[in-house]
C-alpha cells in the first residue's frame, strides 16, 4: 500500500510540474512526447528563399520534387517560421542565435561593424551593425572547440571566405550574368570569430567542393550548410543568366541535383539528415515559439509586416531516422533549428536559441524508434600483444536485425562490415600498447565499441 501511495504522489508531481511546460507552447500546439531523437552524425542544411508554406506546399506545388517527393519522403513540418526580415538576420539566426538589428534587417549593403556589440546574459549581442565582434561566437566556433568538422557550401562564391571589406560596400549581390553568389545569404562572413581565422578560407568554400567531401563519409563535415545561388535558391524570379531557371524551377532543378547526391553518400547512409527550408516567407511576419522583437529593433518584420516572426515557411527533414509520410503540427522556427543542432553535438545553446520556449526537433520529426535502440559491440580476444598478428572477431547485437548488417566497425586503423548475423573479422598485428576502442556504426541505430588491452612485447 504505502509503494502505490508514493507512485500516486509521484505521478501527480510530475504533471503538476509539467503544467508550465505545457501552457508555455506556442499556438496552443500540443508538445511533441517527450523522448531522446537519435544523435544525426552528418547534418546537411539547405536554405531556399522567400516562399510562403501555402505556396510551396500546396495542392498543386510549383516545385513538385520539394512539394510533393521530398515532402512525402521525409517528415513535413508546415508550422516552421523565420525570425525576422529580411534575408540576412534569418541566416544570422541559424548560425548564431543573435536576433535581427536594423542594419542586418537591411541586409548590410555597407559592411559595418556592429556596435557597440555588448554582450547581454543571455548571449544576445546588443547594437547595430554587420560584422559581429569576436566575442559573439556561431555554431561553427562551437564545432571547431569541440574537435567536430563543418563547411560552408556556397553555389558561385568566387573566391573561399569571399566577404567585402569591413566599412566597405557589399559588392556580391548575385545580380552578374556570371556571378550570381550573394553575400547575404552567407552567414559566416559576418563574424570576426570566423574571418579574422584560417577556418574561414578552410571551410567557407564554394558548392563545388561539396561533390568532392560526399566521396567519404571520412571527408564529410558532420555539419553542412549550404545555400545555392540567388536563382538556384528560388529568389529571383528570372535569372541573369539566361541559361539558367530561377523561382520554383530554380528551387526544383537543384534539389533534384543534390539531394539524390547526399543521399547517396556513405555520410548520409551513417545517420545522416538533411533539412530543407527557407530563410523567410514572401508575405507576413507570423512567429512562433514565443519570439518577440527586441532588442536591436522595433519590429522583426521590417518591411513586409508588423509582427515578431519571418513567417510561415514550412520545413522538410529527410533521414533514414524519420518515417516517410510524417507529418507534425509542433511549431518550430530557425532559433529551434540550432538548439537541435547544439543538442545534437553536445554543444551549449546560443542567445535566442536557448531562450525558454524555443524547443527543438524531437520525436515528432525523428519518428523511428529503431534509430534509438540499444547495441552491443563484443571483440575476441579482449586481449593481445603488440606486434603479433591476431584475428580479433566482431559481434554486433541489438533488437533490429536490419541494423546488425552493414555496420562499420573501425579498429587500429583498418575497417570490416558485418555480415547478416553483426559479426566481422580483422586480422592485423596492433602497432601501439594500451586501450584500443573498436567503434561500430550501423547504417541507422545507435552506434557501440569495445576496448581491447593491448600489452608491450616482451
């Protein structure tokens, strides 16, 4: 009696601290159940260009390879929104966590400074300007720290890091015939933290180098941004370069050249994810996620609307981690798209990104329960010599057959995949002493290792 008392109590504590939770959601959406989303190890970001949600997934979507293929591949989430207008303080946004301020509103025609840049607590960098002092760090500082890869992949940038000149004009507009990259919709070059270091001519690079990346999942960043050019990405209605289709057809022509291409990767097959959406909406400002304007500007909408958001854009996310067909009403917005990707990493949240009320993608989205089961990696022998040729024997186990097949497993050096039964075999004579790890990773559950004591010789 008294062990169903305390459950009793139990129970009605968790929903009565629960309540604030649950009333604190935007739009009175219902919150996703609550469960841990499977870790993605190479996430591929592609950012399109000013289309309402309505528009581009609709009865009859313009650009059916994303409106209708993709949408019913992946997970379809019609209530994502941007944070501001116009372009550059969304791209700002999912990067960095900072809000919109009047100048990046403006998308920084001149390449100010911003000051006076003051720090808040919360992260939040207060003032005016372009070029983001080196205190206020993106989620690419954050990778780096942690000894994690990532790239930058802009269609048409003409030279790596390509930025103008602190103070000077913004001279990359996209409007050339032979040039059509865009400065603004690079979010990398706006932070000293990134173009005062050699990451920035490391990782900042042209699209061209991503088909060379995608050979490895070894040369693959684990985390990839990419923005095509101004017409390939849907802005422009009519191309500069008359050989080239722009707005929808733009949008379509290049999602079906590279989607299929990471999809065909070894990164993309070793839990990988890629999320499609938008920088803001063609028309109004509607927000979510209890975002509102401030501090840097008055109304986050400049422009198009007055309201806290970027309006509704809708979002596609595609991963052998998500049931095809799924749709989820939770709203989400660019400062929920970051603090799942620092959640992802491991990493602290930026600014807005941590703000309370901003959630990230969860089980909603990442709907396959087999992306998260348990797995085991055992290894014979446990123990060997360094020098003496052995052959160590691998055993994966976990509840789903499928993900016993195909693993990599990674050992001193030299890689074997499993069989139909998890098991694989490497004959090698280890060439140092102490702790090995052997790692597996399976195509989609959770990935497993175990150590072999390796003795000296003698």
């Amino acid at each position: 009696m008294l062990a169903a008392m305390v459950n009793r109590l139990r129970a009605s504590l968790t929903l009565f601290l629960a309540l604030p939770f649950v009333l604190s959601l935007c739009a009175s959406q219902a919150a996703p159940a609550a469960a841990a989303t499977p870790h993605i190890s190479h996430l591929f970001i592609i950012v399109l260009e000013n289309e309402d949600a309505d528009d581009t997934f609709g009865a009859n979507p313009p650009a059916p390879y994303l409106g209708t293929t993709l949408k019913e591949d992946g997970a379809f989430v019609p209530n994502y929104f941007g944070i501001g207008h116009h372009s550059l303080d969304n791209y700002l946004a999912m990067i960095s966590g900072q809000p919109p301020n009047q100048q990046t509103q403006a998308d920084c025609g001149t390449f100010t400074e911003m000051t006076p840049g003051t720090l808040e607590a919360d992260g939040v960098a207060v003032g005016q300007g372009c070029a983001y002092p080196d205190t206020v760090h993106t989620v690419a500082n954050q990778l780096e720290e942690k000894g994690v890869s990532w790239r930058g992949y802009m269609q048409d940038m003409p030279t790596n890091c390509s930025h103008p000149t602190v103070g000077g004009p913004d001279l990359e507009s996209g409007e050339s015939p032979t040039d059509l990259y865009a400065t603004r919709h690079d979010p990398f070059v706006y932070f000293h933290s990134i173009i005062d270091r050699p990451t920035c001519q490391q990782n900042v690079v042209n699209l061209d180098q991503l088909s060379v990346d995608l050979r490895k999942a070894s040369t693959t960043p684990a985390y990839s941004f990419i923005t095509p050019d101004v017409c390939s990405d849907g802005h422009d209605a009519t191309c500069a370069d008359p050989t080239q289709p722009a707005g929808f057809a733009g949008i379509n022509a290049f999602l079906s050249e590279w989607v299929p291409r990471i999809q065909a990767s070894p990164a993309y097959d070793e839990r990988g994810a890629i999320l499609i959406t938008f920088d803001e909406s063609e028309t109004g400002a509607q927000s979510c996620c209890s975002e509102k304007s401030g501090p840097n500007t008055p109304n986050n909408g400049d422009g198009v609307a007055q309201g806290d958001g970027g309006g509704q854009i809708g979002a596609v996310m595609l991963s052998p981690c998500v049931r095809p067909g799924t749709v989820t009403q939770t709203p989400y917005n660019h400062y929920s798209m970051l603090n799942w990707v620092e959640d992802d990493f491991e990493l602290s949240h930026l600014a807005e990104a941590g703000r309370p009320g901003v959630k990230p993608f969860g089980s909603d989205v990442f709907d396959r329960p087999d992306c998260q089961l348990g797995t085991k990696l055992q290894v014979r022998p446990r123990k060997a010599v360094v020098g003496r040729k052995t052959t160590f024997k691998f055993k994966l186990t976990t509840q789903l057959p499928a993900c016993r097949k195909g693993a990599i497993v990674s050992f001193a050096g030299a890689r074997a995949r499993t069989n139909g039964a998890g098991a694989a075999q490497l004959v090698l004579s280890p060439a140092r002493s102490g702790a090995v790890v052997a790692r597996a990773r399976p195509p989609i559950c959770n990935p497993a290792k175990a150590t072999v004591h390796v003795a000296a010789a003698g």
